[in-house]
C-alpha cells in the first residue's frame, strides 16, 4: 500500500506536531514514537501513557435479538456478561483460523458495539451483515469514534482530573460525557498495566487527547506510540493478529482457548475447533526469553537438539527484561516445558533462548 492508501487517523496534525514518527500499520499511517520507544514503555509501566489508536475498527450490530445472533457467530460466550460489560471474543472461519479478535461491548440486548482491528473491520462487518437475519444490521462506524488508550498504574487519576468514571470493574463500561460531549470508557487495554480506553466521538478526539495529554504529563507519563504498544503487550504475551492469530492459526494455538464458549451449541469454528481440542492442537503459543545477547524478530526459525520446532510469531527487545524476547509457535510433539533450552536461528546465527510461559512480567490489568 502506497503512502497515498494510507488512511489518517481525527488527530493525524497533533501526532505531527508532537514530533511523532510514522509508519504504515493496518492501512493507517500511526505513530510510531515520539521520545523513543523505551522511554513511553517505561513510562507505561511506572507512571502512565496515552496511545491514540483510532485507528481501530467499529462496528454497531443492532436490532432485537441482536446479542442472540452475535452469541451465534462469534467465539466467547455473551450470556456470561450483560450490560454494561465488554467481552475479548474471535471471529473464526469455519476451518477453525481466526478472521479476527475483537471486543464486544454489551450496551443491551439489542444494542452491542464491536471494536475489531482496523485491516478486517470490514470482513467482519461483511460476514456478520451475511448472516444477520431480518431485522439486525450491522453498520461499520469506523470513522464515527477515535479510541484512546490511557495506560499505567496512574491512569485513573487522568481521568478522575478530567471528571471522567475511573471505578469501574475489568473489561467493563461506563458512557459518560466529557465537556458535554457524550465518551465511552472502558477498563481494558493491551498493555498489562491498569488502563482504560476512552472513546470520544471521532470530531471530538483532539479536545479529548489535548485534555488527557496534559493530565498525562501532570502524572510524570508521556504519550505513547505503536513501538512501545508492541512491545509492552509482548513482554504481556498478547496475540496480535497477523502474528500470533490468523486464519492459519487457531485460538488453541494461539493460548486464547479462554475466549471460546466451548459449551454454546453454535458459533462459527465451533466443530474445528472441538476436533482440535479433543485431539490436542499440533502446535502452541510459547514465550523465549534470550540467554544470549542479541534481538529476537519474527519469523525466525527455532530449533531443539538441532531440529527446527517452530517458528517465532513477534520478537523485540524487553525494556522490562534488558534481554530479547519473542513469542513462537512451537510443535506440540517437541514436548518443550518452562525452562527448556532451544536456539533460534537469527540471520545464521544460534541464539540460546530459555522456553517461557507468558506473560514475562507481572500483570497488572486487574
């Protein structure tokens, strides 16, 4: 995609004059960093960040029996949650690959409101308004709101200086207004730290950013680029899609077994993904933490007792950790436990990596 495809997110010219460098990312030109991506990490990590990532996709599935339909396409399991509430869920293909995670917020029985990945918004939109039956539609909002991520330990005293909700339960939301303008928060993230994601409407992002970025810098944090978003949820053991999911790799693959309601009697995926169950996935998502100097990347591949037994799914280098670190897909039959050694093969180099469950820091998120 040439720099003239690339879409720009409601607050493209503050990100410029923040000094922000950019890079292509799911169609978008994002930022990438702005003081350097060990400085936002670690600012996350001890004090607070803010990540513009509007560029996320959002959707509206509506009508009665709305929740009903959605609980019949998609993977987790809504009765467990209700209004109020928001759901980690995957889009699967009927092999059992994933299209896409995304999150579900539950407004009500008739009302949800999805937040995928900004390069498949529309191939989800596209396969739920497929199936939808009379009476539902499913509306692509992607340029209807911005989402902006406030990250840290100090996250909810950005907030609280602005007015808005902080005491809000994990993976639930309140709609509040910000300077009487209606703002969506929800206590999630992708980082490991406690956060919340603050959802304006898409005319309102930059009074909403300019506003959180001073209370930010009132906390001691900086705002925060695409460099540091990766790296602090791979130290966190996140899936990306692209990397650790796809329609290649399966949620048992990729350790998000969690976010599929095994018992619901249908859901897109639903027969794959027993048959995989039941006979054990033929590969797992693993940590490798480096025992020796150097940068582990993505596509590398990983090796025990000379033979390959996997490939690695993202690498980058732990501001947390000072070490190189990765998340690698490896053959089940290999029979890799926590504390194994394997090498992994960097440009011809052997690099000793040490076999880790994620996370490789402590989770916060709660």
């Amino acid at each position: 995609m040439s720099d003239e495809e690339l879409q720009q997110g409601p607050i493209h010219a503050v990100h410029t004059e923040l000094g922000a460098t950019f890079a292509p990312f799911g169609g978008w030109e994002m930022p990438v960093s702005y003081a350097g991506t060990v400085a936002e990490h670690t600012a996350v990590r001890q004090a607070v960040g803010l990540f513009d990532v509007s560029h996320l996709g959002k959707a509206l599935v509506s009508g009665p029996g709305a929740a009903e339909f959605l609980n019949t396409t998609l993977s987790n399991d809504l009765t467990r949650i209700g209004p109020g509430k928001a759901q980690y869920t995957l889009c699967c293909t009927e092999g059992g690959g994933v299209v896409d995670d995304l999150i579900v917020y539950y407004v009500s029985d008739d009302e949800l409101f999805l937040v995928p990945n900004a390069a498949n918004t529309a191939a989800v939109v596209d396969a739920l308004s497929a199936a939808a039956p009379s009476g539902v539609t499913v509306t692509n909002l992607h340029r209807d709101y911005a989402v902006l991520a406030v990250q840290g330990p100090k996250s909810a005293d950005v907030l609280s200086a602005l007015g808005l909700p902080t005491d809000i339960e994990y993976m639930a939301f309140v709609d509040a207004e910000y300077e009487g303008a209606p703002v969506r928060v929800c206590r999630s993230g992708y980082t490991g730290e406690h956060g919340y994601e603050v959802l304006p409407r898409w005319d309102d992002a930059e009074r909403t950013f300019r506003a959180l970025l001073d209370g930010v810098r009132a906390q001691g944090g900086q705002v925060a680029g695409l460099g540091a978003r990766d790296t602090l949820r791979t130290e966190m053991g996140y899936a990306l899609h692209g990397h650790e999911l796809s329609v290649d790799i399966s949620p048992l693959q990729a350790r998000c077994g969690w976010a599929v309601g095994w018992k619901k009697p249908q859901f897109w995926g639903r027969d794959a993904l027993l048959r995989e169950k039941d006979a054990g996935p033929a590969r797992k998502l693993w940590g490798l933490r480096a025992l020796d100097r150097g940068v582990l990347r993505q596509d590398l591949t990983v090796l025990h007792d000379g033979a390959a037994v996997g490939r690695t799914t993202s690498g980058t280098f732990s501001p947390t950790l000072k070490v190189g670190i990765a998340l690698a897909l490896l053959d089940t039959a290999a029979g890799l436990e926590p504390g194994d050694e394997v090498s992994v093969d960097v440009r011809g180099r052997s690099l000793r990596a040490e076999v880790v469950a994620p996370p490789f820091v402590e989770d916060h998120t709660r």
